[in-house]
C-alpha cells in the first residue's frame, strides 16, 4: 500500500469513524446522565434526516439544507422532550430491561409513523457542500471532510457542555448523586427532561447531517444503531471520550479491513470481537465510568 | 360452508361493471421487505400483487373463490421471512406464495413452502440453486425471473463487449451476490480470457445488509484504477455507493464506467442524479419493454391510476406475470393442490406483461425470461433516466444449457454433496468440457 493509498484509506475511515460518531454521540449523553438506553435514539435520527431531506428538497440544497438542519433539530428536541416526560419519567430507576422495552416501544411508534406520514420509498438530497479535494492522485469528497469536522465539532461542543458549563455541572452532579443535588435547589426532573432534549437533538443533528449522503427510508433508524451501540460499549457508555475512540476503533478497523484481502471476510466480525474482548476485559469500556 | 360474497368490479378493471359471485376467499401469501434494505422492492411488488389480485377477482377469482393477498412485513431479514412463511402457511391457510426478494429469505422459505406442500412462484430472488440443486430443489417452486446464471451470463457478455481490461467487482456477500458474481466471471472469461480482475476475490464481496458508508469500497475503486467496475448491488446499497462516489468525484463513473444491475426503482429514486453511461442490465424495464406492447401499456395506466402516478419498476411487472401465472394455471387445474397446479405450468407457455411468451421449462421449472441491457441515457419523457440503445436479450439465449442442469441435478457439480449451496456450475463435466 502507497502512502497515498494509507492517506485515502485513512480518511475512509474518519469519514466512517465521523458518521457513526454523530450517532452515537447523544446515545452516550443520555446514558451518562439518565443511566437509560434509548433504544428511540435512531428513530430522532430518522425524524431528523426525513424532516431535512423534505425541507431541502422544498427549497433548494443550499439553503435548505441548512434551515432543515435547524428545524429537524427543532423537532426532535421537541419529539424528545415529549417522550422523556411520558414514557422515560415513568421507568426511571427501573431495570434496564423495562426501559429497553419503554423507548423500543416508541421506536416502533415512530417507525410506522414516519412510513405513514413519508411513504416506503426512498428520499435523496443533493450535497449542501458539493465538490471535492485533490490530492496525491485520489478524490476526497468535500462532505466527507466537512463530516469530519462536525464529528470533531459535537464531539467539543458537549465535552465543553459537560464539564465547563453549569448545567454539565449539575448533570454530573446528577449523575453521582441525584437526591443530594435536589436537595441543593435543583431541579432533577426538569434537568433529566433537558439532557434528553439534547440527547434527541444530538440523534437529530446526526439525521441531517447524514442524510446528503445516503438514501433516506424508514429503517435508517435500525441500520445504524448496532454499530452505534458498538462503538458505546467499546468506549465505554456514557463517555464522549470513549465515543469518539470507539468510533475511531470501528471506522478504522472496517475501513482497511474491507479492502485487505486477508481480513476482508472478518471485518464487520473483528468489530465485536473488539467489542466482546471490552466487555471480557473491562465491561465498563475503554473510558466508561463503574456505575454506583 | 364457505360464505358466498358478492363484489361489484369497479372502475377500469379488465371485466368491466359486473357482479361476480365468489364461493369463498382464498389467501396467497407474500413476505415483503417493506423496512429494511429492499423496501423500495417490497412496496412495489406489494402493490403490484393487490393490483394483479383486484384484476384476477374482477373476472372471478380463482376456481370461484375471491383472491386476498396476504402480505407480511419480514424487514429484509431472513429470520423474520420463515416466521412470515410459517404463520402465512399454518394460520392463514395460504394456497400460493410469491417468492421474497433476497436469495437468502428464499432459500429458508423454499423448505417450509416444500413440506406444507405450497406452490410458489418466485418473481424477485433468483439464485440458480433454489431451482436446481439437489439439496435444495423444491418441486413446487417456480421461478420466473431470469436466475443468475442467466443474468451473470448476460453481465458478462455486456462487460466482455466493451473491450476493457482491467475489472473490478463489487458483490453484496450472500448466496445471490456469490451464484452472480461467478456466472458473470465465467461468461466474461469465456469470451475475452485476457480480461484481468484486478481485486482479490476475497475482496468481491461486501456484508449484506451493509453499513451505509461506502468509503471502504470507493477509496479501493480509486486505488485499483479499474476500466470498469462490475456490480451487482441493489437497492439502498447501490443508492447509497453512487451518491457516496458522486460526492468523491462527479466524473467518477466516468473514470470507473460501471456494468451494473439496475431497476427502475434505482434510477426513480435517484433520478437526474443517477449517473449516465452506466452499462446496465435489468430483469424487465417498463420504458424498454412497451412498443407494440399494449398489455403493458395498460398495466402501466392502471398501476400509476392506483398508486399516484408511480412507474411500475421491474418487480411489479415481474410480480404481476407470476400472479397472473399461478391464477391461469390453477384455474386450468381446477384446483389449488400444489401438485395439480404445477402439472399446469410444467412446461406450459403463459403471456407476459413484457411482451412475449413466456414457456416453463420442465427439467427445473425456470421461464425463458429475457434480460435488457442498455447503457444509462437521460429522458424527456420520465423523471430519471432510462437505457439508450437497449437489447432485450432471449431467455432461451440465456439459460442454462439441459445437460449441465441435469449434471448439477444429479450432484455432479456439487463441492460438498448433501449440503445446500455447495453446487458450482464450473465443477460442471459439460462445463469443464466447454
């Protein structure tokens, strides 16, 4: 392989990495902050991506793209609002498996509500940042790139939330302790609602960002949640950190084991061995924190 | 006793405004995709079928019984296709199936079907193993869609035609993309043996569903530098890599022109964004099929009249032939035992919406469906692009050679004898020997 060929296979893999970062990122949030696993966490990603390609496609790719962006994060921070006061205050504190069930119930609610309302067929829109770079004799789509920046973007955006903000503060302050930060004035309930707003918001900046670049349907909201939760375990569940290194881990791994001949049957496969040797190693994951 | 139900045919149905007495409703069964990888595929051929059963029941039904399609969603997994199957077959008392559309949900079903004793005619997947291999036949499956060595054999005459050297393949790893993707070689070598594949074959294929991202794939197109890229991913695969390689480059399917299989529902979906140039084969485009065609021409009135002006792609109109098929072969049989109806298509010559006659052939109960390549041109008269210069080419040119069948039928091409998907044309005597 020709340094220009590690280069390309490289950014594949950030490209990927990226993708499947923008997802997993508000999985991460929520599951940090409210110990939840939101198995709804594709369906804000799906609303989001449905929401954005009907704006763009209404009003040009450009602008669109842009004003969808805003609108689908809109909507599923609202959506999101909703569910958290109806379905999750309702199972908090509950086994896993109660809450596994409660938002998996509201990913089916979803997704034969976006069949109903957007029809089975698939929807595409045209890049908002068409173009592409040149270099060492290979094509790197402008997109891509600007994916890139925007995993690396989030990925700053809540580390900076988390732990240079007051409400960060009070999140993890939740987090370890929830009954004692109530007693200091605080409000839990009100807080637990924002971090999931913001968690669906996240699920739903992932929808549109992602959704240029690929057919949009009304099962993208499964597609990408296995890996997702993948890449949650092997960085640990509600880590941002561990986030971004397990998105890294993936990306990387399927993006040269895909192309090389010797490990091309087992690439998908080396993912959850990876994942299965965290969970054997360290079941909290490479960043994750023990739970109390 | 079965209830007799009166229906009034409405609106342009075939027989007209007149009441038909039924003795009773009969279910057939189909396991659609519509989530999942192939829900574009599954929600054509769904409407097409409640189309076809709304004609069948506006002329009286099947030996007097009123027709009802009974169709479940399976997601595009294969687990959820034989859950389907076996609830359609032991609880809804189905007198016929419609094939799924990946090889692999056949290929489970196909067992389940054979034991209840179900006829089914397969429209959609269309491995040559689920019609031919010893561990796999069923006697009650029909196939009437060119199988893939029909249709690997017409890639390869295509790729072999264009005079280039340098292939890459690219396959989605299940046993369609396998049993393809090794006729095609076998036809391309066959007529131009210096062609050079210039990826691995580990490297062939990739996971099936697979991830959205198709970086892996492209990054490796640019690094082999191939004239052509051989292809035959479908659906959200295939829109997901063309809008993914666009972005990397515009002219990229101009720098790597690709022979790949397409369907109506592909370029639909992408339309002016679906690339021209591509070398394309396709199993029964409407837009290629409609001169001097006025079945078709009629089905394409209604099919757009019922479901909002939709094209029909090539899974409604193959779907529509195989309901159509099963209807006129149990009513001459006068009958719904699996065994009685396949006595009436066995070797039997049916009409087809695409223009020509279709004849089961006996010895594996596969129709001489023709393929139509063409190469990828924009239109005036349809929102996506269509084939300039297309030929539609002869089943009876396409199939697979008697002896050869029976070889494979009697184990004489199998890798592994008495496990399934272990037969393998080129193991073939006939084969070896051609």
């Amino acid at each position: 392989m020709t340094p220009g060929q590690l280069l390309l296979f490289a950014v594949g893999g950030l490209s990927n990495a990226a993708y499947l970062f923008i997802v997993a990122a508000g999985l991460s949030l929520v599951f940090g902050a409210l110990r939840v696993i939101n198995m709804a966490h594709g369906s804000f990603y799906m609303i989001a991506a449905f929401v954005t390609v009907v704006i763009a496609n209404q009003i040009g790719a450009q602008l669109g793209f842009w004003g969808g962006l805003l609108v689908a994060v809109a909507v599923t921070g609202a959506i999101g609002g909703l569910v958290e006061v109806l379905v999750l205050r309702r199972v908090y504190g509950r086994e896993h498996l109660v809450q596994l069930l409660g938002t998996y119930a509201v990913s089916l609610v979803v997704a034969g509500g976006v069949r109903i309302v957007f029809g089975a067929n698939y929807r595409t829109v045209a890049s908002p940042i068409p173009g592409h770079v040149d270099l060492g004799g290979y094509s790197y789509a402008n997109y891509s790139l600007f994916m890139i920046v925007a995993a690396i973007l989030i990925g700053a955006g809540v580390w900076a939330m988390l732990y240079r903000t007051n409400l960060g503060r009070n999140i993890r302050a939740a987090v370890a302790d929830p009954d004692l930060l109530n007693a200091t004035g605080v409000n839990v309930t009100r807080l637990y609602t924002t971090v999931f707003v913001i968690g669906a918001g996240l699920a739903g900046l992932g929808g549109s960002i992602v959704a240029p670049s690929q057919a949009i349907s009304s099962s993208i909201d499964t597609d990408v949640l296995v890996l997702a939760f993948a890449i949650s375990v092997i960085g640990g569940l509600g880590s941002i950190i561990g986030s971004a290194v397990g998105a890294l881990i993936v990306g990387m791994v399927v993006s040269y084991g895909l192309v090389n001949p010797r490990t091309n049957q087992f690439a998908i496969a080396f993912v959850f061995i990876i994942m299965t040797a965290v969970l054997i190693v360290r079941p909290r994951g490479l960043f994750g924190l023990p739970e109390n | 006793m079965a209830a007799t139900m009166i229906v009034a045919a409405c609106g342009s149905q075939p027989s007209g405004n007149q009441a038909v007495t039924f003795k009773g409703t009969k279910k057939v069964g189909y396991s659609a995709p519509l989530t999942g990888q192939s829900a574009l595929y599954g929600h054509a051929v769904s409407q097409a079928l409640n189309l076809a059963a709304d004609d069948i029941n506006a002329k009286g039904g099947v030996n007097g019984y009123k027709i009802e399609m009974d169709i479940q969603d399976d997601g595009t997994t294969v687990p959820q296709a034989v859950s389907n199957t076996k609830s359609m077959i032991l609880q809804d008392n189905v007198v016929a199936l419609m094939g799924s559309v990946t090889s692999a949900q056949c290929l489970a079903e196909s067992p389940i079907a054979k034991q209840n004793k179900i006829i089914t005619i397969d429209a959609t997947c269309n491995s040559w193993q689920l019609t031919m291999e010893s561990d796999v036949v069923n006697p009650y499956w029909i196939s009437i869609v060119p199988n893939t060595y029909m249709e690997g054999t017409a890639a390869g005459r295509l790729a072999a035609g264009l005079g280039v050297n340098k292939i890459f393949i690219v396959s989605p790893k299940y046993l369609f993309g396998i049993s393809e993707t090794n006729a095609f070689v076998a036809a391309l070598k066959k007529a131009n043996s210096s062609v050079q594949i210039v990826n691995n074959p580990s490297t062939w294929y990739v996971p099936f569903p697979t991830n959205p991202r198709w970086d892996s794939t492209i990054n490796a197109i640019q690094a082999a530098k191939p004239d052509l890229v051989y292809s035959n991913i479908f659906a959200a695969d295939q829109i997901n890599f063309v809008k993914q390689a666009l972005a990397v480059d515009p002219q990229f399917f101009v720098k790597f022109p690709m022979t790949t299989l397409v369907s109506v529902d592909e370029l639909n979906t992408l339309g002016s964004q679906y690339p021209l140039g591509m070398h394309a084969y396709m199993r029964a485009p409407f837009f290629a099929l409609q001169d001097n065609n006025s079945r078709l021409a009629d089905f394409i009135t209604r099919y757009r009249a019922k479901y909002n002006g939709e094209y029909p792609s090539d899974w409604a109109v193959m779907d529509y032939d195989a309901f159509m098929l099963w209807a006129q072969a149990a009513n001459s049989a006068k009958s719904f035992d699996a065994d009685q109806v396949v006595k009436q298509v066995s070797g039997h010559t049916f009409d087809s919406l695409r223009g020509y006659k279709i004849t089961i052939r006996p010895n594996e109960l596969q129709a001489n469906v023709g393929e139509t390549i063409g190469t990828t041109t924009s239109s005036s008269a349809y929102p996506f692009p269509i084939l300039k210069d297309s030929t539609n080419l002869k089943g009876d040119d396409l199939m697979m050679p008697l002896q050869m069948v029976n070889e494979i039928k009697g184990d004489q091409c199998d890798g592994t004898a008495g496990q399934p998907n272990t037969a393998n044309f080129a193991l073939c005597p006939s084969w070896k020997a051609s």
